[in-house]
C-alpha cells in the first residue's frame, strides 16, 4: 500500500470514530463527515450524499451511511500504486512543493476559521430544486473561511490569493450537503490534469528561470488562466468579498425540471482595497476583523444561482457564463457566532464539493470529483 494509501485509511478510520459520537466539542450535530464519498481516483458511491428512508434512528442512519461510504474509501485504498500516483496525489505533492509541508494543514487553503450560524431558503429556490435545503425552513450551518495559500502563516493581504468559504449545511434527519466556493470568478484551468500541469509550471519557474519560463509557456496555451488569477482583488474583510461555486451543478425541481446553475455567496456590500494598501495592515488583519464584526453582529450574505441559458456549457469552469445571466436569490446565510476550539474543528472537517443532496446534481463538469479527491489526500495526510 502506498503512503497515500496508508494516511486515506487512518482518515476512514477517524471518520468512523466521528460517525459513532466522538465528536468533540462542536457538539453532536455540527462535525460529520456523513458525505465522505471518495477516493483517490476521484470515484463516488452511488447514492452517497442522497436522503434516504432507510428506516432507522436518526443516530444509527448516520451511522450506517458513514460505514458504507467508509467502506468504499477504505476498498479504493489498494488503487492507489506509489509508482503511478493519480492525479490528485500529484496535485497535493506539488501543492507541498509550492508552498511547502505543513503537518496538519490542508495543501491548499491552510490558513482559516470555522463559524457556525443558520441558512432560510427564499420561496423562489423551492422552484428551481426540490432539495431539502431550499424547504424554508431554518438550517444549521458550520462554514470555513480562509485564504487560497498552502502556507498557515500567509499574509492575509498577499495578491493573487483567493479567499474562500466552504459551508456545510446540517439538513433535518442527520444528512449533510455541503458548498465549497472561492473569490476566483472563474477557475484558471477546466480539469485536474490541466491545473497539475499549472503547479508543475509553477514549480519549473523560479525567479531565476530562463524565458519564455514555463510559466509562461503555460499562459500562453492557457490564456484564461492569467486572466483568473489577475481578476483575484484584495478584500478589506471576509465579510465583504463575493464568493464563487466555480463549478456547474444541476437543480432538479419537484416536476423534474433541470437547470445548470453557478453559486455565487452575495455580502451585503464588496469592498476591496489595494495591494499598496493590503501591505500596510497586519498580517492576519481578515481574522482580526471576522472576530471582531461577528462578535459584534451576524455576518449577512445571499446565496444566489447564476442560470445557465440554453448553450451554455457547463464541462469548463474556466469558461465563465456571461455576466448578463440571470442571478436567483436562493435565500440567506446568518453567520452568528466563531466556534471557540477553531484549531480542532478544522482538523476534523472535510468540505466536499461532491457532498451533494438530492435535488442537485453534478453536471458534466470534472473538476468538483477531482477537487474532492484531492481533499481526500491532503485529509490524509494532515489527519496522520
């Protein structure tokens, strides 16, 4: 078995004290890794992240959905061949050669804090999805915000650095659903060989390199990939920069109606500010700031769906729609409180982009199973 291979297990296991009430002192409700579907090719278990009458106990429900989606990480473990690693496994090695090892930090957005508040659905969401997340009613959330860097100790002002939130929505009868979004308006790169071969460039470009770099190289066969990271603004807080799902999924309505839509999380005001201006203030300035807004009042923000329109595509998330789409208010996230032991609720959560309920779906887009792979290694390793 490879290394990879080792860490998923142990991860598994740990997922599997979680589902049987070990978890810490967020509470029973608010760490679960009911969605962990995964493996490190990117697979998914059918009907994993789905709500389901299986005719148990809310408790043993969550139980039993944890040991078969357990049970199908753990059967993906001999795949993973140390002499061919996947690309996932490649995507975290490189990560770590960018930005460095940091034991017990995510290869990507290493430097974050977990907040706790309630989501309420719009009555217009109940029209495009017949997910339980868009009934109404008050859902409990636990959400991650935090810088795009590989690096706990990066500079909150750095430019070309997205700033993310991940949500996980708590949903009546134990399930899970969760959204992990960024302030990239697009993705540089459409699939997860594409974006390895962006951080191998990354890593065959030192200050020293001779030009064209391949960098550069890169860029120019990819041209919207500059074009990403040169649309990333600096924010003056967490609560005022605007999020993106990137990635397309599908809403199925009651009637079975689909439609292809893009998250985007709306704050009630975007302020940005300059890198000249970002340089000045201290180095973790956006966590100083989020503690100091959220113990005075709720962070606000509206989650909306981008719609697609016939012709639009949906494989590519470095293909952004055009910005005339319309925008559906899908209701209200209230973010009311930080969690007091941050450090450990970071430790044990695992967002997933595939950890989806029914009444979305995935599109044709690849990169939410490669993501969620990737974060299936990083989980790994950091969890070891």
């Amino acid at each position: 078995m490879s290394r990879d291979g080792v860490w998923v297990a142990k991860a598994a296991k740990e997922q599997l004290t979680l589902a049987t009430g070990d978890r810490g002192s967020l509470g029973e409700e608010d760490v679960e890794h009911r969605g962990l579907c995964l493996s490190d090719l990117g697979r998914r278990e059918p009907g994993c992240g789905k709500e389901k009458n299986v005719g148990l106990g809310s408790f043993a429900s969550r139980l039993a959905k944890s040991a078969v989606c357990i049970s199908f990480l753990l059967a993906s473990v001999p795949a993973i061949a140390a002499d061919n690693p996947s690309v996932p496994t490649q995507i975290v090695d490189l990560a770590n050669k960018v930005d460095g090892e940091h034991p017990g930090f995510r290869a990507f957005h290493a430097k974050g804090i977990v907040v706790e508040g309630r989501f309420k659905a719009s009555a217009e969401a109940a029209r495009f999805s017949r997910a339980t997340l868009f009934n109404g009613s008050s859902i409990p959330v636990v959400a991650r915000f935090s810088d795009g860097s590989g690096m706990p100790t990066v500079p909150d002002g750095s430019p070309a650095m997205p700033r993310g939130i991940a949500i996980r929505y708590h949903l009546p009868g134990g399930h899970d659903t969760d959204m992990v979004t960024n302030s990239f308006k697009f993705f540089p790169v459409g699939t997860g060989e594409e974006f390895r071969d962006l951080l191998q460039a990354v890593v065959a470009s030192p200050p020293n390199a001779p030009k064209p770099t391949k960098l550069e190289q890169f860029f120019a066969s990819h041209p919207n990939a500059p074009k990403a990271i040169g649309s990333l603004p600096i924010p003056d807080s967490f609560a005022d920069e605007e999020y993106h799902g990137i990635d397309a999924f599908i809403f199925v309505s009651k009637s079975g109606k689909r439609q292809a839509v893009r998250y985007v999380i709306a704050p009630q005001q975007v302020v940005h500010i300059t890198a000249e201006e970002a340089a000045k203030l201290p180095p973790d300035y956006l966590f100083d700031d989020l503690a100091k807004r959220i113990a005075q009042k709720p962070l606000v923000f509206h989650l909306k769906a981008q719609l697609a329109e016939p012709g639009d595509q949906t494989r590519d998330a470095s293909q952004p729609w055009p910005d005339e789409r319309k925008q559906v208010d899908l209701g209200v996230l209230t973010l009311t409180r930080m969690v007091p032991n941050s450090a450990e609720a970071e430790r044990k959560l695992l967002f997933l982009p595939t950890n989806l309920t029914t009444g979305i779906e995935l599109s044709d887009d690849p990169l939410p199973s490669v993501r969620a792979a990737t974060y299936g290694v990083s989980f790994g390793r950091r969890s070891q």
